[in-house]
C-alpha cells in the first residue's frame, strides 16, 4: 500500500514538473477587449516567433513559450489594431493587468525590471496618457469636422510634447537603468533626424552598451543616417516585373521616384494615382519612376501591365526583392516615397504625395 501511494506521489509530482516547465510565461487580465484573439511576437535580435492566444470572457489569459531565448513579446489586441510591449527574463513571469483602452497605462510586474519601472514612470503621469488616447480615439472617427480636428491635433502634440519632457527627466535622472533605452526607443526613433537618439545615448551609462536596446538604438541610428536627406541612396540591383535590370548605379543623369506600396491593387491604381499622374506627366528622360510593392505572385500582374497604356517599371516582392528594398531604405509605412537627385543623393522621402507632386513641379516645371 505504502509503495501504491509513493507512486502516486511520484506520478503527481511528475505532472506538477510538466506543468512548471516553462521559459516564458506571461498572464494577465485586460478589460474591454472588442476581440478575444491576442496574437503574441516573442523577439531576440535574430529570431521572431509568432503565437496566438484566445482571452477568457472576462479577458483573463496566459501564454507559456517553453524554449528560445527572447528578449521582448508583443501583445496585438483588437485585430492587432493595439500593442504593448513586455520584457522578458527566462524563468520569470510577467502579469500584464489594465483597460485595452488605455494599452499604455498597462500595469506590466514581473520578467525583466524594465516593465515594473516603465508602468510606474506612466502611472505617475497616468493623467496625461489618458488624454493622448481620449484624443487619438477621437481623431480616428470617420467624421470629423476640419476645424475640431485642427483643435485636437493641437491639443496631442502638447500631451506629446509634455511626456517627451518627462521622458527626458526620467532618462537624465536614470542613466544607469534600462528602462531610460526603452524610453528613448519609444520617444525618440524619428527616421528623419537621429540627433536626440544620439544626444541621449551618450547620457546612457557605459555599464549599458551591452544591452540589446542600446544596441538596437545604434543599429537604429546607423540605418536612419542611410537614408537622411542628402545621403548617398543605398545602391541595388533588381529585376522589375517584365524581366529588365534594374542598376540604380547605371541609371542615366535623372531624376529617380522610388515608390513604395502595398498590393498594387490592378488596372485602377485606385490607392496611389498620383502616381498615374507623375508617369503621365514626366518623360523617362526627365525622371525614372520606379514602383516597388508588396504583390508575390506576378503573372496577373504582368498580364495586367502589359495592357496598360502608362509603361510601368515595377518591382514585386518576388524573390523577396521588395521585402529587400523596403529594408535597405528603412521604410516604416507604406506608400512611401524617396525622390533621389541627379548625383544619386536622396533629395526628399514623404509619404505625402501633395509634397512629391509640387517638389517635383520645382524641379522639373509644372506640365500642362
């Protein structure tokens, strides 16, 4: 008997390991969720893992990750129309509690020391972070009137302008701690200008070098510098949809449109037609437009240019040629577009197609 009940006990002890067997595991409660489904990006520097879990009624979840060594994990909530951002440790759990409606005043306890400070850095201006998402909520309704929007895009870039200066005490203050990196990651990555990046950084303390964020922020800081105005444009070598070399180091002396898009969307263009309107109206003596998007299967797609009266010179995602571009250019959102000078220098990136539309009047005279 006294051996049946030792097996027992050895057998239970067993499932209770099974059960603890974990590298990751981060749990929580979060209300108001309009969508049960939490996708979740664990991520190191050089590996992404991508999972899914399905929230309780009440919005109570946990997901465990058993191997792998990640450094961060990315919550998309809502259709992956909102995120937050944990920081992991191996072996340790993370509590994610807090109202989808206000994702940055998360209360995040637990894995890496980051997550506990950066909820207490936000919980003491927990004022201000509630009205940037009143706000933001509030620009984001279809209709809006012109001059009660000009209102609350003034009122933002103040709450905007007050948590910047927050951070920036936080990270003058704290120059020895990591969460000051996640604070500057989170403020300060503008890809037009990496000046308050690099101020920043050099407050940081050496003993943080190491850190992967700061490591990321250099990297950051080093592809931003790539692809500023007055840079040398990254050279590439691709083939566009109909087979001819691309050599950006072989096109003549003109002007270069580098336009990025998603799906190309058919005959109609119907999500870009300025750029109908620029093949129209510019010679490709005068200036090379070069449309590089997202679309993976080209047959269709050639078929469909090929009846086109404007001769396009279009690059796909085939061979991951346009997933390579986007990445050499440092391209955040799409479209987007990078208009390069006659010496191969980049003289404008937008993704304002008003302000391609009169640089290019500027440089090349208005057409009738």
């Amino acid at each position: 008997m006294q051996k049946y009940i030792a097996l027992i006990i050895v057998v239970l002890l067993g499932f209770t390991a099974c059960s603890d067997n974990w590298t990751y595991r981060i749990e929580g409660k979060i209300a108001n969720l309009e969508e049960p489904t939490i996708y979740v990006i664990f991520e190191s520097e050089s590996e992404k893992l991508i999972d899914t879990l399905t929230c309780e009624p009440e919005g109570k979840f946990e997901i465990i990750q058993k191997t792998g060594d990640y450094h961060t994990a990315t919550l998309l909530m809502n259709d992956k129309t909102q995120w937050a951002t944990v920081f992991l440790t191996p072996g340790k759990r993370v509590k994610v509690n807090g109202d989808v409606r206000y994702v940055s005043l998360f209360q995040i306890k637990g894995g890496s020391d980051i997550n506990g400070k950066l909820s207490d850095f936000r919980s003491a201006s927990s004022n201000l972070w509630k009205e940037q998402a009143d706000l933001i909520a509030k620009l984001e309704k279809k209709k809006i009137d012109p001059i009660e929007e000009a209102d609350l895009m003034s009122k933002l870039t103040n709450v905007n302008h007050q948590l910047e200066e927050q951070a920036i005490l936080q990270i003058k203050k704290h120059p020895d701690e990591a969460a000051s990196l996640a604070l500057i990651q989170y403020f300060f990555t503008n890809p037009d200008d990496t000046r308050e990046v690099d101020e920043l950084l050099a407050l940081i303390s050496p003993k943080l070098r190491e850190h992967f964020i700061y490591k990321a922020l250099e990297e950051y800081s080093v592809r931003a510098k790539r692809t500023s105005i007055g840079a040398e444009a990254p050279s590439f070598k691709v083939k566009n949809l109909l087979g001819k070399e691309i050599d950006l180091s072989k096109i003549p002396d003109k002007y270069i449109l580098l336009a990025f898009t998603g799906p190309w969307g058919g005959m109609n263009h119907a999500e870009e037609p300025y750029l109908s309107q620029i093949a129209a109206t510019y010679s490709v003596e005068e200036l090379e437009l070069i449309v590089i998007t997202l679309d993976e299967y080209a047959d269709k797609l050639r078929a469909q240019i090929k009846k086109d009266t404007i001769s396009w010179n279009l690059v796909t995602d085939s061979a991951g040629q346009a997933s390579a571009l986007i990445d050499l250019y440092n391209v955040s959102e799409l479209p987007s577009c990078y208009l390069i000078d006659k010496d191969k220098k980049i003289l404008l990136k937008t993704e304002n197609n008003v302000e391609i539309r009169d640089t290019l009047e500027e440089l090349l005279g208005e057409k009738q």
